[in-house]
C-alpha cells in the first residue's frame, strides 16, 4: 500500500508526522512525505522519502502577504489570540501555494491512502481528487479538528480549480495528544513519540555537575533577532542555583559575557536531553512542549504568537509547568522550576499517560484498513 503523508513546509509541522510515517513504512508500507521549503530536510532527517512540492516557497513572504490582506486577523494572531482567524487565512495562502503539488504528486504517484496535519486540507483535497481516504493526523497541541476547519473553509475557491467540487472531512483521525492536557478529541489515540533526531548528548554541557539543568529552546524557525526569553534567563541565571543550556541561542546572547553557570549549544537531540535536565524553559512550540512532557519534564512556556499562548496557558492548568512572560523570568522563577514537586509529578503523570496511549505501530493496520 502507499501512504502519502502531507505537512505544513516547517520544520515543527513535519517532525510531528514522522513517527507515524516511520512505522507505515516499517510495516512494509511505501510511504512519502509531501512538504516544502524548511520541512524538506526535516523529513530527510528522519530517513524518510520526501518530495518537493512547492519548489521555491518563502514562508516570511506567504505570511507578509496574508498579514496585508488580513491584518486585523493575523495580527491578532501574531499577538497571541487563541482563536482561528488568523491561522486560517495565513494558512489557507500556504495551501493555496502547495496544493497544486500535493494534488500533482498525488496523481503521479498514486497513493492509496493521505494522511496529512490539520493545517494542511490540501492532502484531503488531493485524496478527494484521487477517490481515496484521508485521516487527520492530529499531533500539535492545538485542537487540529479546529484548525482543519479553519483553513478548509477558505479553501472552496481552491478545490474547484483542481476539479474537486468540495474538500471531503477525513475519513479518520489519530490524536497524538493526551486528554488530560488537552481535553478530548474525535479520533484514534497515538502515544506521541519524539522525533528522531540521532546523535547522542553533547560533551561540555556541563549536565551533570550537581546542580539541577534548565534547556532554553527558542522555536525551530530560525529568527536572527534578539531573543527577550534567551536574554531574561541569562540574567536570571546569575543569582539561580541552576545549570543553564541554551539552544541555538540568538546573535545578541551569542556575543555577550556570560555567567559561568550558562552553556550554549547548536542543535541537540531533544529527546537524548530531556532524561538528563530538570526543567526546560520554552517559546511554546508543540514539539518542545510534547518532548518535555513525554519525559516528565515540567516546563516554563512564555506566551507568545499564535498557538504559542494557548500552549503557556494549558500547560500551566494542567500543573505540569508555568507560563510566565519573558520579563517576569527571575531566578525566583527558574529554582521554583527545577524544585517545585507538584510541577514535576504532574508533568510524571502527564508522561504516564503518553506511554500508556497507543504505539504509532498499533495504528498502522487500522488505517491501512480504510484504503482496502
């Protein structure tokens, strides 16, 4: 059978699929991913098949553009709004730049089954053309029901210019996302596992000198501007009996003196990392967040645009960390952190429950089911 496995072209939006299509694929399964730009040697990474389908696309010029378009929308979006506007029309404009791809792939190479991220109708519009299943892979925090929707209504236009009268609903959805974070969802439970990332941990870091690590990771988008979060901790770090490693720290960080309590480092393999630190302070983004929690490891998200404050907010109801903004982190903040034993047992708990949710394996042949 052929499963085509359709993501968002980021880094972030790819890494989320992986999993799943890593065991279609041992299963016997060919499989390919259908992405773009950053997402291309994201899929590469994790040794699976990916193919270009928007050769050329920006992703700062998609979003410029919607955000003249739709300013209001997606402005409140880059704020921190919880709602869908403005990742509806910003990600309606990514679809509209790959589906012509998707839906050429899709007739190429025929697949017999799509599975693609909520934010990413245009595998379900490729699946309706071809006469064949999709499913919802519902693996970012946010609600991907909500998020399908949100896109897919701006996407009537689209589809009848690539013959397809309307986008079908998938057939099926897998949730990657425990309840108790989340709440429940319409869909198939998937233990979410942690992307493959290789290497073992870095030497230097200083993890193991006595005193409890704090990871600092900023988002998987690379932004060369000055990092608010990165500079607050560092100087928090000073009066904090803490370890501090910062990851892919900013330029303005990079450059300055730094406490001898505080690391940098280039990428690491999260999920090598996480057994070995005590708290990880974080922008918010979904991925972070799901390695931090399927270790136990409690977490400090900062608010921040798009999903990013949703993510802050429920992380903290659910106990399992803080939200805190990028100018309230003290030292205060990072020792509570790394010593408060209500954050970690509830992140433990939350951890308990993603192991005992569904392997990406188990799943396999009940979606593969749809396509016969």
């Amino acid at each position: 059978m052929r499963a085509l496995f359709v993501a968002g072209p980021m880094v972030g939006h790819v890494l989320p699929l992986t999993a799943l299509a890593g065991a279609f694929r041992d299963a016997g399964h060919d499989v390919v991913v259908a992405t773009a730009a950053d997402g291309i040697q994201a899929a590469r990474r994790a040794g699976l098949p990916v193919r270009d389908v928007a050769p050329g696309l920006n992703m700062q010029r998609i979003g410029l553009g919607a955000l003249v378009r739709h300013p209001v929308h997606v402005g409140r979006m880059a704020r921190g709004d919880e709602g869908t506007e403005g990742v509806g029309w910003l990600f309606a404009a990514v679809n509209a730049r790959m589906a012509g791809g998707v839906v050429s792939l899709a007739e190429e190479w025929r697949p017999d089954l799509v599975l693609h991220e909520g934010l990413m109708p245009a595998g379900a519009l490729a699946a309706g053309r071809r006469g064949v299943p999709s499913v919802l892979v519902d693996a970012l925090i946010y609600d991907g029901g909500q998020l399908y929707a949100a896109v897919s209504s701006r996407l009537d236009g689209l589809a009848r210019r690539l013959d397809v009268q309307t986008i079908p609903y998938p057939a099926d959805a897998v949730v990657a996302i425990p309840p108790s974070l989340a709440g429940e969802r319409r869909g198939r439970l998937m233990r979410y596992v942690p992307a493959p990332a290789g290497g073992e941990v870095p030497g230097g870091l200083g993890l193991d000198d006595g005193r409890p690590a704090v990871l600092v990771s900023r988002s998987t988008v690379d932004d060369p501007r000055p990092d608010r979060m990165m500079s607050r901790v560092v100087e928090a770090a000073e009066d904090a009996d803490v370890r501090v490693v910062l990851v892919r720290p900013d330029r303005a960080v990079s450059r300055r003196a730094l406490p001898p309590n505080v690391t940098t480092t280039d990428w690491v393999p999260f999920a090598a990392v996480m057994p070995h630190v005590a708290g990880v302070v974080t922008h918010g983004g979904a991925g972070t967040v799901m390695t931090a929690l399927a270790a136990g490891v409690p977490l400090l998200v900062v608010p921040g645009a798009g999903d990013r404050a949703l993510h802050a907010r429920l992380v903290a109801a659910r106990g399992a960390g803080l939200a805190v903004p990028a100018q309230d982190i003290t030292a205060t903040v990072l020792e509570r952190l790394v010593q408060d034993r209500g954050l970690r047992q509830s992140a433990g708990e939350v951890a308990g429950e993603i192991a005992a949710m569904p392997a990406p394996a188990e799943l396999v042949e009940p979606l593969a089911a749809l396509a016969r």
